[in-house]
C-alpha cells in the first residue's frame, strides 16, 4: 500500500520509462549535467541523488534518511549561503507550497548567476509518456511561474531558432 508521496514518487518514477529506458529522475537531472552543486528542495527521501550523486544536496522540513546529505530546512527560507548551488530542483514540490514569491526569492539567492532551475509539476490531465516526455523538454525552455520566477530576478534562458 503506498501510504506517503514519497512511496507514490518512487513507484511513479521506478515504472515510467520511454524506448531508450530513461526515466522521469534522469529527465529532471538531465539539464543539470554541468552543474557541480545540486539543491533539492522538499527533497522527502531524496529520489533524485543517485542521478547526481556527489553533487546533490537536500532540504525538507522533515528530512528522512535516503540517497545523501539532507539539511532540515523550509523553501521559503534555505538554509544555504548565497551562491552556494549552480543547480536547484522542485521535484513534484512546487504544488504543496505557499508564498511562492519568497520561495523563487530564496531559491535566486542560493543559485550562483546562470544556475539553472529545474521544476517538475504534476499533469493536470492524463497523458501518454510520449507527451510527457515532449512537455518535459518545453517546459524546461522557461519558468512555470513567471511572476514569482521574475520577481526573484530569475531570467528565461535563450532558446535556439
């Protein structure tokens, strides 16, 4: 029986691939790749580390043992120094939280100058894996909140013609 959003995450992510085997956690890390410090925000168990192992770092308010260093911490107000992270990640979290404006606040401060914000939201709709997939990679063109992201001072990267 899964019984916390951890347990639903992992079996989400442990059965959804596409052709090649990759799934939804390398999807996430994927624009991540040069980064050499990653935030997880809201981390729970921490999914994510074993696709950025020795680079990932996590925050929650309840930390639970799991795949690496896990700091207790809010969103709203990160435990980190400034510029300490050229990589953060809103892993399924970014529903569950409130005062958005201070959450991309905080997380601008912690990411050093062209860090890259990764934030993965649920569908509102049913879609096939192939849809997914593609609406994955478009999102990860800009922002999903944009007020909040533009208060921060966070920018759209540029996108290729």
């Amino acid at each position: 029986m899964l019984t916390s959003p951890d347990d639903v995450a992992a079996r989400l992510f442990g059965t959804a691939t596409d052709r090649s085997g990759t799934g939804p956690l390398a999807w996430t890390a994927s624009p991540l790749e040069s980064a050499t410090r990653v935030l997880d925000v809201c981390c729970g168990s921490g999914l994510l580390a074993a696709e950025l192992t020795g680079r990932w770092v996590g925050v929650d308010p309840a930390p639970r043992p799991g795949g690496g260093p896990v700091v207790a911490g809010r969103a709203d107000a990160l435990p980190l120094c400034d510029n300490a992270v050229d990589g953060a990640v809103l892993l399924l979290a970014l529903p569950r939280l409130s005062g958005l404006d201070a959450v991309f606040a905080e997380l601008r401060r912690v990411l050093r100058p062209a860090g890259t914000l990764v934030v993965v939201v649920p569908s509102a709709s049913a879609r096939s894996l192939a849809e997914l997939r593609t609406a994955a990679c478009t999102a990860r063109a800009g922002p999903t909140a944009p007020r909040s992201t533009a208060q921060a001072g966070c920018s759209r990267p540029p996108t290729s013609p």
